[in-house]
C-alpha cells in the first residue's frame, strides 16, 4: 500500500506548473514570498509533497484545481 501512496505524491512546484502557474523558479520565488497555501496553511517550500487527489492548493486565494489530463475536440 506505502507504494501506492507514494506513486500519488506530486511535488507542489511540479504541480503547479503543470496547472499553469509559472516556471519552477517563479513557483519557488512565490513560496518564499508566502503566496501559496497547502489546506489553509502558508507552504515557503516548493519542494513540498503533496497528494493532488486531496490537498487543497491555492496560489495568492485562488484554489488551483488538478486536471491530469485536458481533451479538446475542434
């Protein structure tokens, strides 16, 4: 079982650029400004695990969603 919790961890700057947010160096510089919160709670390490599936990320307020994948059909 650890295995298959630990194939679910997600780096918090790997995720948040995946959503979007920036470069890995614009997330790091945002965690030590204090702009990004893991379930409420101010992160300054961008390196941080977390669980995409049931953390709660936010970046200056605003909740970023995780969508692994995204299909668009034209």
């Amino acid at each position: 079982m650890a295995v298959d919790v630990m194939k679910e961890l997600m780096r918090l700057d790997k995720y948040l650029t995946e959503m979007g947010q920036g470069t890995r160096s614009q997330i790091k510089e945002m965690a030590r400004k204090g702009r990004i919160t893991v379930n409420s709670v101010t992160e300054k390490k961008s390196d941080r695990k977390i669980s995409p599936s049931s953390d709660a990320v936010a970046v200056d307020g605003r909740i970023v969603a995780y969508a692994e994948y995204e299909y668009y059909m034209l």
